[in-house]
C-alpha cells in the first residue's frame, strides 16, 4: 500500500489539480493525525466578510492554504494567510503547503511571519511525515504559561512522542553519514565497558540480540538528551532572535558549547564524546531545528533541575538504568546527607560518582544558605560556589546534565537575590574515573615503581609524564596528546608508516612528554589506526583525579555492585582494596562484597585531614557478614576515616530506591573520632 509520501509525489508528478491536494492534506490531517471533522479539521470554511473561504481549518487557531506548487506561489500563499488572519482572531497559526514543501507562519501583528520551513523527503514513512508535522504544529500554538512544568516538559520528549521519534529517526540516519559517528561511539563504548561488567549484556537485550544495533540505540538516546541539555541552557541566555540565526545558520557552535562560552558558561567541551553531531549533514540539520522547536514554544525562565532527573529516568528506561547501577537518589535523601556533611558555607566539595549532580546542587544550596546566614549573599560568593564544586562520573551524558543543573540552580539563586548573572561559570565536573588513584597506586605496586601516575585507557594502563606535578600540567600534556593523535591519524591516512607516523606526530610534543606519548599512542595503536583520534580528551578527563588535590567535604552515592558481578578488572581493584586496608571478609562472604564500601575506601583518599564524607551505602554495610571487618576498623580507628554516625533507612516510607533496596546514610571524618 503506497505511503502518503509516495501519494503526493505521485499527484505533484501527474500536476495533480488544487482540490486533488488539498483531499491529500485532509487525508493526513484524518488518518495520521487523528484531526476528522468532527474533530475539528474542516475544509472551505468560511471566515466572514473579508476573509473569503479557507481551504482547510484546523481547531480554529491553525489555517492552512494549500498550492499546487509552492515555489512558484508563494507570495500569493501568504497574502492570503493575511487575509485569515485580519479576518479571524482566533487564527494563531497559518501552514502554506503544496504536499512536499511546508511553510508555518506565525502571526505578528495581524501579518504572517515565517518561523519554520521543511520539505518532505522522497521516501518518507508515514511516520515521519507525522512527526514532522507534529512536532512543528507544536511550537508554534500558545506557549504554555509559566512556570514550565517539568512533568509536562517530559511528557513533550520521552520515549514514545512524535519528538523523541522523529528525534531518533533524525539522528540514526545522520549517523550513517557522520563521519566521527563510529569514532565518538567506540570512545563511549570503552567508557562504560571499563566500569559497567554487563555493558554488553544490557546492549545485547536493547539491540534485540544484536550488540552493535543495542550500542547505536543507547548512544543515540545519549545523543538526544545530551542536545537537549545545550539546547536548553542557550535558551536561558539567548533572546528569541538570536536563538533562531543560530539555529538556522550556526547549529555547530551552539551544539559545542562555542556561543555559550563566549557568554561566559561552560557547560558543553567543544571535543566531546557527542560531537558528531555537528557535521553538517541534512538529516542532523533538521534534527537540531526540529528538535529545537519543540522546546522553544515553552517558558523556561522558573525551570529548576528536576526536569534532567524525569526525562533521563524517561528516556533511559528502569531496566537499562538498573542494569548498569543507576539508581537515582531522591531529594529528600540528598538533602539529608548534604545538610550533616557540608557544615561550612566555605567548604570545597566533590561527588566522585555525581550523576546528574543531586548532590552537588543541594550542596550549593546548603552552602549558598550557610553564606546566606553569614551576612548579605553576592556575586562573588556564587562564583567560588561553583569553583569549589567538583564531581566525577564515568558516564559522559551524567557530567554534562550535572553542569547544566548547578548552571541552573545557580541561576535561580542569582534572580532570587536579585544579582547579576555570574562572569564565569566554568565548573570542575569531568567525564572521570574516580578510582584513578587507587587504579594507579594498584599499578606502581606491580611494576613495583614507588613513583609515578597510571591511568586506565581503551582497558590498558597509560602512564602521565614524570615531569607533571600539577593539574594545569596534567592538562597540558592531554593537550599534547590531542595534535600528538590527531596528527598521527591523518598521516596514518596519509599512507606513512606507524613509525614514520609516530615520529612525525611527536614532534609537536615537548621534549619532557614524548616518552609518555609515545607509550600511550602505542598502547592505543589499534583505536588510532582505525581513526579514533578523541583519546587527547579522555586523557584530560581521567587525569584529573590525580592532581585535583584534596576536599573539604566528599557527598554522593557510589556505585554499588556485588563481587561476584564484576568483570576481572574491577575484582582485581577491590582485591587490592581488601589487601591494602586489611578489610578481607570471610572467603564464603566475599561474594556479596559491594563495591561501594571499596569505592568509599578510594574516595577517602580526597579528603583533607578531618574533612567529611557522607555516602549512601547498601545497609548491608551494617547486616552483613562481608562488610565487618571495613565495619570494624571504621569505627576503631583502624583505617584513614572513622565512620562517626550510620543511620539505618530501612522501613523509611517511601523507599529511597525501586523494589525497596534498604539502605543507609554512612558519616565518616578523616582522622575523626571513630563512633
């Protein structure tokens, strides 16, 4: 059965008469949209004197003037869109289409003013053609009031609505054509593989049997959360007009963080694992406008950090979620950790594992209120809130949500207070491993080196330059890394040999890093000869733990995962935990030893002398036989923290997490006194 598509190339090809189309028009209205008459689409109808008859009205506030051929009628198209507008109130949109191309118009002034364009593709299924109409009807009739609503804002982009599918449909076929597509996509695969055992697995079941299908679905999801983060934060710095030019004639520069940068704000790195999206392709082209459009009809200037929290939960389902140990801390819980932790409005704070940044907002708040009850809040202390707020987390979509939140609730704390928009916002949230140090520490003790940095890369170690000391160096050298790679895999292309290649493309490096460089493009020979330049980033964001130095105060929800569910890699880490800290648990218990109690271990070694932790942990911590001994020592005296207060949440109503996983909230102080 041929699809509306095929129906109307087939009747713009035969120079189909006027009334033909227009039956066309009323078809998709009927039978994709679900608009019959009764439903309020109607065609020529009479609009009084002076407005002469419609070809076809939609719910009263949307008219549609049909042609023959667009091209060639549409001046006369408009005229008469102006016509329905000074004759009907009522009227807030008007649509010109001859079937292929389709105009909206929004009225200004009584006088149409053209908002939207697009032209349907040869081949289209009807889907498509439905979505795309949808979605674009959508952003143009009234704006919903404010305040935005972030149930309803979800209810606009999750799984399901015409916007995430024409989103996705939009981004799988640009992905065919993107060339860094396969190149970003192998980066955030080793990402998630190096942390989450049952990476695979999960790609497996989303990609219906197929992983490499799984993998591309999971990205892509990633993808469209991840512009709708940037999307979002432009459109609380950029008028009207200026958002539209830059849809329309700079998407790439809103897309890598570039305009939002030169206001200031750094939510966005211009190289990061999302990139691909940039390349100007059709299909990725219309995917920003679209997609775009469907947020612009809304008023975000009351918007607060639950809208992220919603729609991540709603776009990644629970069962994807679950499975690589995702579990969303509520408010409440957050609230409840910051508030007996982050004592000091000065204090320097770190979530190693942020998430979408729970925890590092409710420690602005707490610290902004602290200030607050000190004296008159400024400018100036919301700009060391942000600089004295830092976080991890291995999941690259995580760490930018993260960014834009704290963009956002700083925000609101500025128009609360009626100050001025920060100079800067440049936050310490990076895509990182913030078991890099107990990673590197496990590594010196094998090759029984007393000195020196590792890191994890592509599932190898990589070691950092002798010679660095410092963050900014660290970030330097991954710097050097970027041309060193870049370089690399353009003369690789180029058709030179690895050494030649090698060689080359170390020049550029100083002398003091290259012996460094060179290990790691040999350790990473095989992902740069298959063009994967991007490892200058990851490089720069998993050296950041080592050199980040020491906190005030350490708050989150480490990951939490059984023994006998993790890969070699993260065994062979909790091994050495065990040993180094003398915690080994009975050998018929070790099983059941969560990695959250290791991952508290590792994130003590942020900690200042006497700073505070506070962490979620699985109340088996306080139950289970696998966990006395870190138990033990912990309220001894005999490791680097001392827990100071646990507070059982089990029979808390309602349960902090699904299925009703019991927990508890873990206080621990380096070098406190132990409980």
């Amino acid at each position: 059965m041929p699809t509306f598509t095929d129906r109307i190339y087939q009747l713009r090809a035969a120079r189909a008469s006027h009334g033909e189309i227009e039956h066309w028009v009323l078809d998709v209205l009927d039978q994709l949209l679900g608009l019959s008459y009764s439903q309020g689409a109607r065609a020529e109808v009479y609009l009084g004197p002076g407005g002469g008859r419609a070809d076809v009205l939609v719910q009263e506030d949307v008219v549609i003037e049909v042609k023959r051929n667009l091209d060639d009628e549409r001046d006369d198209a408009e005229t008469q869109l102006r016509t329905y507008f000074n004759a009907r109130r009522t009227l807030n949109v008007g649509v010109a289409t001859d079937g292929i191309r389709w105009m909206f118009y929004v009225k200004s002034r009584g006088v149409p003013r053209l908002y939207h364009e697009f032209e349907l593709p040869a081949d289209s299924p009807d889907t498509h053609l439905k979505d795309l109409i949808l979605v674009s009807l959508q952003a143009f009739r009234r704006k919903t009031p404010p305040p935005v609503d972030a149930r309803q804002l979800c209810d606009t982009l999750k799984l399901g609505t015409p916007t995430f599918r024409l989103s996705t449909e939009l981004l799988t076929a640009g992905s065919a054509v993107a060339n860094r597509f396969r190149v970003e996509r192998r980066a955030w695969i080793a990402e998630f593989k190096s942390v989450y055992p049952g990476f695979d697995d999960l790609c497996t079941a989303l990609g219906e049997g197929n992983l490499d299908t799984g993998y591309s679905r999971l990205y892509i999801r990633h993808t469209y959360l991840v512009v709708i983060a940037k999307l979002l934060a432009a459109i609380r710095i950029f008028d009207e007009a200026q958002l539209h030019q830059m849809i329309d004639h700079r998407p790439g520069e809103v897309l890598d963080g570039t305009v939002l940068l030169h206001n200031g704000v750094r939510v966005a790195d211009k190289d990061d694992y999302f990139s691909w999206v940039r390349e100007p392709s059709d299909e990725l082209k219309t995917f920003v406008r679209e997609l775009f459009l469907s947020l612009e009809r809304y008023d975000f200037s009351t918007v607060d950090e639950d809208v992220f929290r919603l729609l991540y939960e709603e776009v990644i389902d629970a069962d994807t979620r679950h499975r690589i140990g995702e579990f969303f801390t509520p408010k409440w819980l957050a609230q409840f950790i910051v508030e007996k932790s982050v004592t000091d409005g000065q204090y320097v704070v770190l979530d190693p594992a942020c998430g979408s940044g729970t925890f590092l907002v409710e420690s602005i708040r707490r610290r902004a209120s602290l200030r607050e009850k000190a004296g008159k809040l400024t400018s100036n202390d919301l700009q060391d809130l942000v600089e004295q707020t830092w976080g991890f987390d291995i999941n690259p979509l995580a760490v930018l949500l993260s960014r834009v939140n704290i963009y956002l609730v700083v925000s609101r704390i500025a128009h609360r207070n009626r100050l001025p928009p920060i100079p800067s916002f440049n936050p310490h949230i990076q895509t990182a491993d913030s078991l890099s140090r107990i990673r590197s520490s496990r590594h010196r003790t094998l090759l029984a080196h007393g000195t020196g940095y590792y890191l994890t890369m592509a599932q190898q170690m990589v070691p950092v330059p002798p010679s660095v000391t410092s963050l900014d160096e660290a970030i330097r050298v991954g710097s050097s890394l970027s041309k060193v790679c870049e370089s690399y895999v353009s003369k690789k292309a180029g058709g030179q040999s690895h050494k030649q290649a090698l060689d080359s493309a170390l020049e550029l490096a100083p002398n003091a890093y290259r012996p460094a460089l060179k290990e790691i493009v040999n350790a990473l020979r095989d992902e740069l000869d298959d063009g994967d330049g991007i490892w200058g980033l990851v490089y720069r964001n998993k050296v950041v733990p080592l050199f980040s130095g020491q906190f005030d105060c350490v708050v989150g929800n480490p990951p939490w995962l059984v023994y006998r569910e993790m890969d070699s890699g993260m065994k062979a880490v909790t091994d050495y935990v065990l040993t180094t800290y003398d915690i080994k648990p009975p050998s018929k218990v070790k099983t059941s030893f969560d990695l959250a109690i290791a991952f508290t271990l590792a994130s003590a070694t942020y900690l200042k002398e006497g700073g505070r932790l506070g962490f979620v942990l699985p109340r088996s911590l306080v139950s289970g036989l696998q966990h006395l001994p870190f138990l033990e020592r912990a309220s001894s005296g005999g490791l680097p923290i001392h827990a100071t207060e646990i507070d059982d949440l089990q029979g808390v109503m309602p349960p902090p997490f699904p299925h009703g996983i019991p927990c508890v909230a873990a206080f621990f102080e380096r070098g406190g006194d132990a409980v």
